[in-house]
C-alpha cells in the first residue's frame, strides 16, 4: 500500500508540470502578443542561448557568487547559532542586533554595498551572505535550544562535554532546525544573486535577463527566466537530497515513535 501510495505521488509529481508545459504549449501557440512569445520558440531559444554559448561567461560566474555568498552564510550562521544557542546570556545581548539585521529588507543592502565594496563580485557575495545568513543563524539557535535537557544532563554524567557534547548531542538534535534554515537561505541567495546582477553587472543570468528586456529580446528574457526556475528547482532538489542522506536516522526514529 505504501509503496504503490509512492509511485502515485512521483507519478503526479511528473505529470503536473508536464500538463503545465503542455497548457502553456497550447496557449502560447495562439497568442498573438510579442510579449508572450510561443513556448515552443522559448525552447528553441533557450537551447541555442544556454545549452552552450552562454554557460561560461553567465551561468558560472552567477553560480559561483551564489555558492560562496551561500556557503559563507552557512558556516557563520551555524557556528554563530551554537554558541547563541548554548549561551542564554550572549543570545539576550546579542538578541536586538538580530531583530534589528534581519529587519532590513534586502535590496536596501545594495547601495551600501556598492558604495563600499563597489559593483564586483565581492559586493555580490557579500549581499547574498548577509541576507541568507538570518534564517541559519535563527534555526540554528532555535535547534540548539531544542536539544532535550535531559539528554545534556546524562551527557554531564557521562563527562560527554566540550566538542564531543556538540558532535553526539548538540549538532544531531539541532539538524532538523538548520536544515529548515538552509532551504530559506537557498531561496534567498537565489533572488539576490539576480536582483545583485540586475543592479550592478556586466555578465551573469540576472543581468542577461535584463539586456534581453532593455532591447527587447523577448524570448531571450523568456529563456533567461526558465534558466532560473530550473535552476531553483535543481538546486533544491540536491539540496532535499543531502537532507535525507543525512537525517536518514531522523526519519527513522520519527517514523518509530508513530507506529
């Protein structure tokens, strides 16, 4: 039953954005608007774009700032998180500054970060990272104020402190929560690495998409926008993936309390 409960799900899960593409085919075959180009001309546009052409001098670039903004935003986060999370003292100290960071609204980030660091890629990463940085650091402190206390208390007894205490208790506990942090970050450092590239740039997909609009390449920006869905999916999807490899044992035992 639940196996073929699974097939039915991956089977929908295929079907559905297939009829989408295939309404969308349909429609746009008819449409008479330039803005709204034929999907099939999309396609065509998107193979001969960014299958070969474009990947060197605008998708690497755009994916190398979203992984270093990404990545850095992960290791401060997670290593700001624990020690937040472990500290009730140093997290009400610390409390004000992270409501107060995490209120200003992204794009309002891009000027300072032009004015200071200029319009390269340094200014970039270090957008993505500050804006991606909050939902880590907030799961994370969360995850490690979760950690069951008497599992802390035993570990006491035990003379499980220090890195060890983190490694077999704090971290595996507290995972759930950064994972959760991690699939927000991901969202963000995806936005910001366009909006970044729309505002200051000369190559990357966010830049691209707005050249193509500026002169009017509508099935260029059309292709453009798909190269960002698709990518937003792909790295999610890898993203799930590391998740369920490493909170496999987290499902299990969630699993066995319900039965």
């Amino acid at each position: 039953m639940r196996r073929s409960r699974r097939a039915l799900l991956i089977a929908l899960e295929i079907a559905v954005p297939l009829a989408a593409l295939a309404a969308w085919w349909v429609w746009s075959a008819g449409a008479d608007s330039f803005y709204f180009p034929p999907l099939a001309d999309i396609l065509a546009t998107f193979a001969d774009t960014w299958v070969f052409e474009r990947v060197g001098s605008d998708v690497v670039p755009s994916l190398a700032r979203l992984a270093a903004g990404f990545g850095i935003a992960v290791l401060a986060g997670a290593a700001l998180g624990t020690a937040l999370g472990l500290s009730p003292a140093a997290r009400r100290v610390a409390g004000p500054v992270i409501e107060f960071g995490r209120a200003v609204p992204p794009p309002a980030l891009l000027p300072f970060g032009m004015l200071v660091l200029g319009v390269g890629d340094t200014m970039k990463i270090f957008v993505i990272a500050i804006v991606c940085v909050w939902p880590v650091l907030l799961n994370t402190i969360d995850g490690v104020r979760g950690v069951d206390p008497t599992m802390l208390d035993t570990a006491r007894v035990y003379g499980i402190t220090g890195p060890e205490r983190l490694r077999r208790i704090v971290w595996p506990s507290a995972l759930p929560q950064v994972f959760a942090g991690l699939r927000t970050s991901l969202s963000l450092a995806l936005i910001l690495m366009v909006i970044s590239e729309m505002v200051a740039s000369t190559e990357g997909i966010g830049y691209f998409v707005l050249e193509s609009q500026r002169s009017f390449a509508i099935p260029e920006m059309w292709s453009g926008i798909l190269l960002l869905g698709l990518l937003g999916y792909l790295l999610n999807a890898g993203l799930a993936l590391v998740e369920r490899r490493v909170l496999r044992w987290h499902r299990g035992a969630r699993a066995s309390a319900l039965r």
